[in-house]
C-alpha cells in the first residue's frame, strides 16, 4: 500500500529544494568527522548491496518516503542480532515529529528517501550479552539520538553530541541522519542499550510516551531547567510560548504544546501561548494554556520565561523582546541562516539567550518521572490515532493538513 502526497501552494515552493539556510544548518551540524559519517554511510549501503544480492537475514516492511512525496511501506532487510552491547526492538508506538512535514518534503537537510519515524515506544525482541538494564518482553522508551553513554559528552549529558558515533546519528533521518533505520517498521537496531532504552513507568501507556523518544524532551528542556527554581522564588512567575506567525509555518505545533503543558504540571498559574494558527489556539484552551493571536502580544507583558518556539527570525525577535529582566528566553532552535537581535534591550534586562538541540535521553528520565505522577499528560496533545497498517494514508493527511500529533500502534 502507498500514499503520494502532492504538495500544493506554499507548500510546493518550500518544497521545490533544500534552502541555502537549511543546508547552511546541516553544515554546522555535522563538523565534526565527516571521515567516520562517510564510513558509516558506506558501511550500510554495502550491507544493503550484500543483502540484496546474497540475503543473508530476513525482510521486514519499513515505511519510506522518496523524493516527489511518494510514501510506502518497502520490504528491506531486517537488522542484524544485537551486538554485545545492543538490543533488537520492535516500535509498537510510533508517533510524528513537529519536523516530519517538512522532512518529507526535503525542506531540511536531511535529503531523501528516508526510512520514516524517529519517535517511538518499543518491545525489547533480543539484547545482547553485556546489557544488563532492560530484558526481552520490557516496553522501552527509545532516543532518536544514537548515544554510548560512556564518552565524555554522553557523562555530560550531551548525549546528542555523543562522541562514539557519527554526528547527527538519528533514526528516521535517512542518509542525512547516518542509515539507522526508521520507527516505522517491524525492528530497529539499538547500539547501546543500556545507555539509550528506558522501561516505560508503570501507568505509563505507549501511545502517552511515544514523542518522549524526541519532541516531548525537546519541550521538557526549555522549562524543566528553569521553572522550579523562579517559581521558587515567585509563585506568580509566567511562561510565555511564542509559536506560529504565519499560517503558513511547516512545522507541527506538539513541542510549544507540551512546553505549556509541562509549565503547567510543574506549577506555572499561567502560561501564554502565541501563535496565528486557530487550531493551535484551540488546543492550547483545551489544555489550560491561555492562547492569543500574535496581534494580541502587544498587550502581553515581558515574561521571566520566553520559549521562542516559531522557528522564524520574526518570531525570535519577538521572543527575545518580551524576556522580561533577569530571564531566559529559550529557543527550539530553526533553519534560517541569520536574524537580527535586541542586543541592547537583552543586555539592559540582564537576559540569557539559549539556542541549542535537544539531549533527549539526557532529559528521558525526568520527563518519564513527571508523567509517572499523573500531572503531565503529553497524550491529549495527541490528535490522530490509527494502526501501522493505515500509517501511509495517516501521514499522508498529516502532512497537508493541521494535524498535530498522529500516532500508529502496531
Ligand atoms: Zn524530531
Ligand atoms: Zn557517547
């Protein structure tokens, strides 16, 4: 079964190519060892050479999008048995990332095809033999970041930097991301097990934790680091959350959902939330969240915490703007090559500027524990449900329409 997604509009012109900025991102984030990423990429394209002219293991579907928007479930090799240190998993939750659409429409610099699918919760099938932290019939939450848990950046906590493996070394990124596979197929091969899997909580459904792999930490940390310790200090301390500026954004709106939520379950009495899109806006309601059109900011006081979640120039201006003294002002992170900054205005308030990538397993054990309380909630951001066999057709509508969050189970 296959789905072609034909994009339409702005759509189509956003996708017509990987912008300079998009590839300037890329650049930047792969400096390091571009000797071991070549090496990676070569190793796994010969195995699928081998395995294609002499099969040695068996098949399993994975879902793939290829370039002019074409998705379909494909017959590739299953991975190999874990290495000592590894795990085989099978995805039984799978859910989209906020970047998917613009992912699948080679908006990002993660060229195509791409083995789709980098947030998930998974059934341990096999480890290997040094694992000793989870055993085969466990649920476990799964990283999209390859790390060792051993190298200095990993013990820092940087484990999105893991010196072990290549740069970027994602799931569900295609070549860009080094070939380790998408969530959405039968097993996914996990190096470091002991490192990266963490078994779900009691209580914990897998449909609840399947974005915790990714988009729920990469809201976690623009608030858990934070919010305590000013609430602490202030129980009337606001977070404001600048989103969408232009209907037109390419990029789904789970993470500013889950950063209010997370304000909120962590204490906040209110969270603001900015951004042009109505369905957006309603689903921020629904949750708590006070939701305001971007004409509304005006009104909005500077805020001790600013999420600066839109992913343009004009949104980050906006947040940097509204950092209220002696706060922070967070960034997601975006594509674009350069934007201007109120240097002045963020020198005079004394306020800190964060731009940086997510740790997500760094952050896993946090946010799984604040799930585990009951208070955070990250499944009723969830808005499309379905199986594995109707993922096709689902991400399809995902991508054209204003789904936010669409989860498959197997
Ligand atoms: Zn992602
Ligand atoms: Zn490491």
């Amino acid at each position: 079964m296959g789905t072609r997604f034909r994009p339409r509009g702005f759509i189509r012109r956003t996708a017509t190519g990987l912008s300079p900025a998009a590839a300037a991102a890329g650049r930047a984030a792969v400096e390091r060892d571009l000797g071991a990423r070549a090496s990676r990429l070569v190793e796994a394209a010969s195995d699928r050479l081998r395995e294609r002219r002499h099969p040695s293991r068996p098949t399993m579907r994975a879902l793939v999008m290829a370039g002019g928007g074409r998705l379909a479930w494909r017959t590739v090799p299953a991975p190999p048995p874990p290495g000592p240190d590894g795990a085989l998993v099978r995805p039984i939750a799978v859910a989209t990332c906020d970047l998917d659409r613009a992912l699948a429409l080679g908006a990002t610099p993660f060229p195509l095809p791409v083995n789709m699918g980098h947030e998930c919760v998974a059934e341990v099938l096999a480890v290997g033999d040094n694992v000793t932290s989870v055993r085969p019939g466990q649920q476990v939450c799964v990283p999209f970041q390859i790390n060792c848990g051993a190298c200095v950046k990993c013990l820092a906590g940087h484990t999105s930097n893991c010196l072990a493996v290549p740069p970027l070394s994602m799931y569900g990124f295609g070549a860009g991301g080094g070939h380790w596979g998408g969530a959405l197929a039968e097993q996914l091969a996990v190096p470091y097990a002991d490192a990266m899997l963490l078994p779900l909580p009691d209580g914990v459904e897998p449909v609840a934790a399947a974005s915790v792999s990714d988009t729920i930490c990469d809201a976690y940390r623009h608030i858990g680091p934070h919010l305590p310790a000013m609430l602490r200090r202030d129980p009337d301390t606001e977070v404001l959350i600048i989103a969408a500026f232009t209907p037109r954004a390419l990029f789904a709106a789970s993470v500013p959902l889950y950063a209010g939520q997370v304000a909120l379950a962590l204490g906040a009495r209110r969270v603001r939330l900015v951004d042009v899109r109505p369905h957006v806006r309603a689903a921020a309601q629904r949750l708590g969240i006070t939701a305001l059109r971007p004409s509304e900011l005006r009104r909005v006081p500077p805020a001790p915490l600013v999420v600066a979640a839109s992913a343009t120039s004009r949104g980050m201006w906006e947040a940097m703007k509204k950092t209220a003294p002696d706060g922070v002002c967070s960034s997601v992170g975006g594509l674009y090559r350069a934007g201007r900054m109120p240097m002045a205005l963020l020198y005079g308030r004394n306020a800190s500027l964060s731009v940086s990538r997510t740790h997500a397993r760094a952050l896993m054990p946090e946010v799984l524990e604040l799930m585990a309380t009951g208070r955070f909630r990250p499944e009723e951001v969830v808005t499309t449900r379905g199986t594995f066999d109707q993922a096709p057709r689902l991400l399809g509508e995902h991508y054209r329409g204003d789904d936010i969050k669409t989860i498959v189970t197997a």
